[in-house]
C-alpha cells in the first residue's frame, strides 16, 4: 500500500449547529491551503478516472485535482471553468454522493476523494484572489440571442454563445438574476454574493440582463424574433408550486416553499425590518416533503426562530430525495423528523390561521412506478400535530406563461416543453429549451449542462 | 429603473403617479397590474394601471396610502427613480359589447374602475358607473369618469356629497327602477365587493370583483395570491386579478390580508420617508 492512501479525506470546518441554527451564515467554512492540498494528494489520478464518467458536464476531475496537489490553484480554477461555467456554486450544491464521488475509485475500499469540497475550494480561491481572468471574446457574429429566464441553464448559455461573438440578451422575470440560486437557496448553504459575481462576470463578458421582463406578458417569443433576434433560448424553470389540495389549505400561515423560500432568501425577509417584505416566524413549523426544497425550508425555519421545526415526510429516510448531507445537517440542528406521516387535513381558528394539521400513519407496500415502496395509509392511525405555521414542499411543476403564449411550442402532458435531449431543439424553428423546463425539477449541474448543449447547436444554427 | 414623471395628490391619501415604461405602456389592458418596488429593500406590490400614453411611454397608477411601501411612494418625487416595474400582470378584464354595464368602485377602488369604465366604453356598452368614498373631500375622478361613461352616480356614506349613502344602496335602487343590467363590476375594499354581490346575486346579474390579496412575485411563482372560487384554488395575479363575485369566498381573502397585520405596523413606525 502506498502512503498516499493513508491521508484521510480531509473534513471541511463548520460552524457549530447550535450557533449556525441562529444563524444565516454559510455552514461550511471552506478548506485552508494546506487542507486542500492534503485532500488533492489523496487522488490516485487513475488512467481510466471513473468520476469523470459520474459527472454530467464531464470535467476534468483528476487534472483539476492535480493542480491543486501542485499547489497551482488558479490553474485548478482555469481547468474546471473549462466545462463548468459555475464551480463555486456546483461545488456547493452538487449531489457529488451520486456524481463523481459515488463512483471514485477510492469509495471502494475507503471514503472518495472530497471532489465537491476541492472545486468549491479552487472556485473560492480564483473569486477572492480578486484576479479573475475575462477571456477573449470572440469577434461579433451580427447575431442576436435571447435567453429567457436568469437561472443556471440560461445563464450557462449566456456565457458560452457570449464568448462566441453572439449578442446574447436574457430576459429575467423577477429584479435579480440567477434562479433558483437567488430565489430558492438559502444563503446558509449559496452565500448569494457568489451567485452576485457570477452574474458580473456575464456582463463583463457583454451579456445583457433586462430584469422585470416576464416573457408572455410584457412581450411573446414572437415579438422577440419580431425585435430581430435570431434564436431564442427559453430556461424558465419549474417555477410553479404544488400543493396537496387538502382541506384548510388556505389558512393563514400556509406557505408553499416557493413563497416562504422567495420571501427569505430573495426578498431577504430574515432581515425584516431592515428589509420591508415579512414573513411569518413560526413557533411551530411542520414542513412537508422530503427533497432539498424542505430541508432549505426547515432549516430556515429554525433560523426564523421556531421552537419546534419538523419534517413530515410520507415515507422513511432512505427514500429521501434530499442530499445526505442536507439531511444530516438538519438532524445536527435539531430538526425533528416525523417519518411515514401524511397530513390529511388542517384546522383553524377563528381568525382564520392554522393550528392543527391532521395526519396519518403510514406503512410501505409494493414498489410503485418510481421503484420506490408506495406508502398506505395505517387505518385509524390519525393524530393532530399542534402548528402555527406549515411548508408544503411537495414539488413544483412548470409554470405556463411562455407557452401558453408561444403557439406552435409542444408541451407534454405535464406541461413541460419537449426538447431534444442533446440539442434542446424544441417544435419550433429556432426556439431552444433546457433545465428544469424541460426534464421537470432536476439539478443546477443538469440545467448548466443543458444550456450548455443548446449553446453548441445555436451557434450551429446560427452559423 | 423606471422614471417618475408625476406624482400629484388628489386626496389626503390618494396620489396619482406616471411612470415611465414604455413596453408596459404599449402592452397593457384593461384590467391588468404592475408590481413596484420603491428600492432594493422594498417589497413587491401590486397595482393597477389606471391609463397608459403610448406617445409618451408612460403608465399612470392611483394608490391610497396604507402603509410603508405606499408611504415611501407618495413621498417620491418627479424625476426620481423606481427600484422595479414589472407588467403588465394579470388577465386583462374579460371585454365584448355586454349592453348596459355598471361600474361600482368605492374608495380607491374608483381608480382601478377607470380603465374598465374606459374599456367597456371603447367595447360599445352603456356604462353606468357608481362612485362612493366616506365623504366629500376623498372622492377622486369625478370630473374624469363623468367625461367617459354615459351616467355617474356620486355617494358618500355621510351625505356631504351626492347621494346620501353607501354604493351598494344605489345598485339597489338602481336594479329595482327597472334598469337592465347586463353585467356589473365592483372594485373596491373587501366587504364592499361582498355586499354588492349579495345585492346582484337573487338577480342573477353576473358581477365581477377585482380581487386584492397580498402577492410577492405576481408570476404564478409563489401561490401567496391564493383565492377561491367556487370552492377551488386560484392565484390572483394569473387566473384574475377579476373572479365572478358570486363564487368568491371573501372571509378568506379578508383573513389572508390580515396575515402580517403585527408586521405591517412594525414597519410603518419604522417608515422614515415623510420627515
Ligand atoms: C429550494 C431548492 C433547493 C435546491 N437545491 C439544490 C441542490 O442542492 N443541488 C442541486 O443541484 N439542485 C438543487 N435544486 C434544483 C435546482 O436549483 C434546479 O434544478 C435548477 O435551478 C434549474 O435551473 P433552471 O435554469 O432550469 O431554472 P431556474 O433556476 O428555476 O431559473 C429559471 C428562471 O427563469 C425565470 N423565469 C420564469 N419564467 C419566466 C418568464 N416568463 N420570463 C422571464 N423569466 C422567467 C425565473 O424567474 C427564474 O429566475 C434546488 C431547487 C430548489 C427550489
Ligand atoms: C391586483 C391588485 C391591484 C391593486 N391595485 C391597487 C391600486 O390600484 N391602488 C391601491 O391603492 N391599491 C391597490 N392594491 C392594493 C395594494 O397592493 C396594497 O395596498 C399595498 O400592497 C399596500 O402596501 P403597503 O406596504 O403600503 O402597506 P402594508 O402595510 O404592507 O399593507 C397594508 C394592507 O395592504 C395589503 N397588502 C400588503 N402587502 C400587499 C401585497 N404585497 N399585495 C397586495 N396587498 C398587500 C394588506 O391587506 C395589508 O393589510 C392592489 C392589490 C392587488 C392585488
Ligand atoms: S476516480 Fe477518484 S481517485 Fe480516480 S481520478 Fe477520479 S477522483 Fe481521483
Ligand atoms: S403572487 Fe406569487 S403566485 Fe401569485
């Protein structure tokens, strides 16, 4: 054995659950040097590296870990925006447990290489060195892209068909750019001056961003051709909520993630008075779901100051979407999780605010459609939990506006706009679609991939 | 960042603004809002486009003074900048040659009532539009909605002005002088557009509310807008603004507005734009 494989992975510092559940700092404070470089070391730089094939947009793991283990950090930073345009956001959110590291050779015996926390260490490094480096844009083509929609997909394709010589503008419906990023993701895991400076870089580049622009109202696809653009790019995101359409779900102190998300974190809300948009701060807050989305949710709540926040999740931790970590992060902050629960029905007072949520036990029966065991119903198992104020963080779904004013654009049966996989081409002559939109509530690597994809067979197009 | 191009008092609590937006401006109907926010701290509001001038590229809103975003509002002056101008939203007002409409808008609500009093004009109906404010010296538009509807029926609630009375009692006696009525909007504060329902519904006159419920985003995004009619969920800023009034269930939306009630005031002693 060599003594390489002797270096443990290497943890990243955090902040102290007690502390942090107060706090909206980031929980993860970031590797030092000397940190990195141990970690950096850990990897074998394998021939045939297996985490590459685990990585959607395939980026040069071991090469960039290299640099690293050379102590060459810019570099590191320089090989990853090759093919990742947002590093120090993919090396935050990314569920590396089921990507690259999943499958690193190192997992098999022992832990993997941190791959996630080297990417988010390098990314870090370039941004507070200061010296990012504006590449070389290429000369103008005479060609106009519209992008529509500021989350991650539309701001990969930005970036890419910037740098190709094309006028690239993106539309955004709400005053800030970046999605999901700004509106969903709580500071405490996406500090948002990093989604900030991604968004400046892209107008150092020469990307345009009209803010307050919601395609479908203040103007259709077609106007946007009409206007002179040549291809337009459409990366609207699942941005629609979905609730479970229950009794008293309209009570007072019901949120849907979406809104107690955007309150939070976009309209900055956990900072009210300072900022004017409240929100309610709970003493009893049950979330609902089992995803990011209702650990973002929760673990927000406790920030808000609740004595008791709870996950109501219908079937048991293993089924879990969320990340492992997020869970166990959670858990370390004290949130209580309520497991095969499913809320039937709410009860208010007479002021029309929630205070009971009534639910059932549940059990696991036979596998459904999704491969996971389908949760019954325990008979008589009802119970009421006392609440004052309830997340529903059970999905989201595509939000009409843009095609329901783009005639001609195929949409499936739940909405979602049908687009080649490889290309993004939709029904409609120059009209292209990624992310979420497309393949329903995904991940941000996923949406950057697939505007990446559809960056290539514009500028095919457009040639 | 959207210019002010007036802003111009027409009551104690009533202004009138022009924004420039000039894609808002060339878009916009009957019927539809903007969200504002005065600055990046601000909160997103919704309010109707009261008139638009496409020369000029501006819209004109009318709002009442209730707490801090629309304080720091009336506190702007001419020349100065809007953080955020997002529209047209919403459903524009449902729009054909019904016959003989009336039009009820009560306190500011007299102000969203304009446009649909315009539009309806512009569709051909005989409008008969219904003002009412609590007295005299806080009714608006007057003089502009009597030079665009067919008749105006003034009140005020304590007989300084007009009609001594509330609108509702006007509707009534209005229905009950044998006048065919094809349809009726109201606009105004919830338990106005509550009352005014239950005067049409045993004539079964089809009666439109604009509703008001607290949004963030106004896009479909966040469901703060919920409503229901008829027994189902709707969101305001996409389905309406405008429901039929006899399916809407107004407790609700009453209970709803109340829900940052403790908020609200936190902020309105925190406002500092009027000193
Ligand atoms: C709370 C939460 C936590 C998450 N956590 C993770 C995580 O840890 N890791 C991970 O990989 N993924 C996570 N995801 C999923 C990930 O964020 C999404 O898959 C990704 O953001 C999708 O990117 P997108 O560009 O397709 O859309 P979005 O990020 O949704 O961006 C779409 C943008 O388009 C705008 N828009 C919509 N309609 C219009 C219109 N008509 N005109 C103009 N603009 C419009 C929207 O305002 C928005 O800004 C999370 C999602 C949520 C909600
Ligand atoms: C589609 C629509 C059109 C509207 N048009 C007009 C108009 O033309 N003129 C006008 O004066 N008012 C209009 N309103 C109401 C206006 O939006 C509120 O008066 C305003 O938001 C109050 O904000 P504030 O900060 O000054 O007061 P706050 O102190 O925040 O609130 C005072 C009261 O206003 C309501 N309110 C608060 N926040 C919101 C919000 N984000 N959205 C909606 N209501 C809220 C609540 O009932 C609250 O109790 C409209 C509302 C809607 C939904
Ligand atoms: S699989 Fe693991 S050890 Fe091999 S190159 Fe990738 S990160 Fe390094
Ligand atoms: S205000 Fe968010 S969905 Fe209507």
């Amino acid at each position: 054995m060599s003594k390489k494989e002797k270096i443990p992975r290497q943890d990243m510092p955090e902040q102290d659950p007690k502390v942090r559940a107060k706090n909206f700092n980031e929980v993860p404070l970031g590797y030092t040097e000397e940190q990195a470089v141990l970690e950096a070391k850990r990897c074998i730089q394998c021939k045939k590296p297996l985490c590459i094939a685990g990585c959607p947009v395939d980026v040069d793991i071991p090469g960039f870990i290299k640099s690293i283990a050379e102590e060459d950090f810019i570099g590191a930073a320089l090989k990853l925006k090759e093919t990742n345009a947002l590093p120090a956001i993919c090396g935050r959110v990314c569920p590396q447990e089921d990507q690259c590291e999943k499958v690193c050779v190192l997992g098999k015996k022992g832990e993997p290489v941190a791959i996630g926390r080297l990417e988010r260490f390098a990314a870090d490094y370039e941004r507070e060195s200061g010296n990012i480096m504006i590449p070389d844009v290429a000369p103008p083509t005479g060609k106009k892209v519209a992008v529509v929609g500021a989350g991650p997909a539309g701001l990969t394709i930005a970036g890419d068909l910037v740098k190709l010589g094309h006028d690239v503008t993106v539309f955004e419906a709400l005053h800030k750019a970046g999605g999901v990023l700004i509106y969903g993701i709580p500071e405490f895991r996406l500090p948002k001056s990093i989604v900030d400076a991604e968004v400046d870089y892209l107008e150092k580049l020469g990307v345009k961003i009209v803010v307050n622009a919601a395609i479908g109202r203040v103007k259709t696809v077609d106007e946007l051709f009409e206007e002179g653009f040549d291809a337009v790019f459409l990366g609207v995101g699942a941005g629609a909520p979905v609730f479970m359409n229950i009794p008293g779900e309209n009570l007072s102190g019901i949120y849907s993630a979406n809104e107690y998300l955007t309150r939070s974190n976009l309209m900055k809300a956990y900072r009210f008075p300072e900022y004017d948009t409240p929100i309610v701060r709970g003493k009893n807050v049950v979330v609902i779901g089992g995803g990011n989305v209702a650990m973002d949710s929760v673990r927000t709540a406790l920030r808000l100051g609740a004595d008791n926040a709870y996950i109501i999740y219908r079937r048991t931790e293993v089924e879990m979407p969320a990340r492992t970590e997020e869970v166990h992060h959670a858990k370390e902050e004290g949130v209580q999780f309520k497991l095969l629960t499913n809320p039937v029905e709410y009860t208010g007072n007479e002021n029309g605010w929630v205070t009971g949520m009534k639910c059932l036990r549940m059990e696991l029966g036979e596998p459904d459609e999704s491969g996971r065991r389908r949760p019954v119903p325990i008979k008589d198992s009802e119970f009421i939990i006392d609440v004052d104020t309830v997340v529903v963080a059970v999905g989201a779904m595509a939000n009409p506006l843009v095609a329901s004013t783009t005639p001609g654009l195929e949409i499936n049966r739940w909405d979602y706009i049908v687009a080649n996989e490889e290309t993004g081409e939709t029904s409609r002559k120059g009209v292209y679609a990624g992310g979420d939109i497309v393949t329903g509530s995904a991940t941000v690597i996923l949406a950057m991939g697939a505007g990446r994809n559809s960056a290539r067979a514009i500028d095919e197009y457009l040639k | 960042m959207n210019r002010i191009v007036k802003n111009t008092r027409l009551s104690e609590n009533v202004f009138r603004m022009a924004i420039k937006a000039p894609e808002i401006a060339a878009k916009r109907k009957a019927g539809q809002f903007v969200v504002i926010m005065t600055e990046e701290k601000g909160e997103r509001i919704p309010l109707t486009i009261v008139d638009s001038d496409r020369e000029k590229g501006t819209v004109t809103i009318i709002f009442q003074v209730v707490g801090k975003t629309t304080m720091c509002l009336a506190a702007m002056k001419e020349g100065e900048n809007l953080f955020a101008v997002l529209g047209p939203l919403g459903m524009p007002t449902e729009m054909e040659n019904f016959g003989t409409t009336v039009v009820v808008g009560g306190g500011v609500g007299i102000g969203v009532a304009y446009p649909i009093i315009k539009a309806l004009k512009e569709a051909g109906n005989k409008v008969i539009a219904i003002t009412g404010a609590r007295s005299k010296d806080i009714l608006i538009l007057e003089d502009e909605i009597q030079e665009i509807c067919d008749r105006l029926i003034v009140s005020t609630d304590d007989g300084s002005y007009g009609v001594h009375g509330f609108v509702t009692n006007v509707l009534q006696d209005l229905i009950e002088s044998g006048e065919i009525i094809n349809r009726v909007f109201a606009i105004g504060p919830v338990p106005m557009m509550k009352f005014l329902c239950e005067v049409t519904r045993p004539y079964k006159i089809r009666t439109i509310v604009s509703l008001n419920p607290i949004m963030v985003d106004a896009t479909g995004m966040c469901g703060a807008c919920r409503v229901a009619v008829g027994g189902k969920t709707k969101f305001a800023c996409v389905d309406g603004p405008e429901f039929d009034g006899h399916d809407v269930d107004f407790d609700l939306l009453t209970n709803r507005l109340r829900m940052y009630n403790d908020e609200e005031e936190e902020a309105r002693k925190g406002c500092r734009c009027n000193e």
